[in-house]
C-alpha cells in the first residue's frame, strides 16, 4: 500500500534546485521547478544509472550517461536511447513539510 513520506522541509530546497532523496529503499529525485515540486525515480531506464547529476533544462532532465532525456512532470521520454518512461511519484505540502506518495 502507498503512503506518504516527509521528504524534506519546502524552505530547504529553492525555487530551481534538486533534492536526492531514499524512500523505501527507491533513490527519489525531487524538483523544485517554478515552486511546484516534482519527484522522479533517480533512475534513467536507458541503463539503470542515475540522473540525479543530469543537466535540467526546463523541465527536461539529461542522463549525463548516454543522453537520454525525460520530462520530469510526466515521466515521459523525449530522446533516446531510452524508450521507457521514468516513474514518478505524487508530491503534497503538508505544514511546510514536502511530502512523496510511494
């Protein structure tokens, strides 16, 4: 079953930073983009090597691998190599407190 997870403090992570983060055993990438939080699995499906030190564009991250790129709002693939979307996860805030449903 999903729940919530306290991730880290909203006024922690500033408007165009990123936030790496374990939740039940899964690495977490969070976004602040434009002061609406986004959360992704830190985990590009071209190779199963991190994205976490990727270049973010918008709202594209880089795999700093192989180049594949990803829309960090939905997931979805924009350049291969990779053709599987990344998973994403839902985002609250809850009294200050930046919360992921995993």
């Amino acid at each position: 079953m999903n729940e919530w997870i306290n991730v880290i403090a909203v006024s922690a992570l500033p408007e165009g930073e990123r936030h790496l983060t374990m939740a039940k055993g899964h690495p977490i990438l969070i976004f602040n983009l434009e002061g609406n939080f986004y959360a992704i699995e830190d985990c590009c499906t071209h190779q199963g090597l991190p994205l976490s030190d990727g270049e973010l564009q918008g709202n594209e991250i880089t795999c700093p691998f192989h180049g594949a790129k990803f829309n960090i709002i939905t997931g979805e693939v924009t350049e291969p190599p990779a053709f599987e979307n990344l998973i994403t996860f839902e985002t609250r805030v809850i009294e200050g407190m930046l919360q992921i449903l995993i």
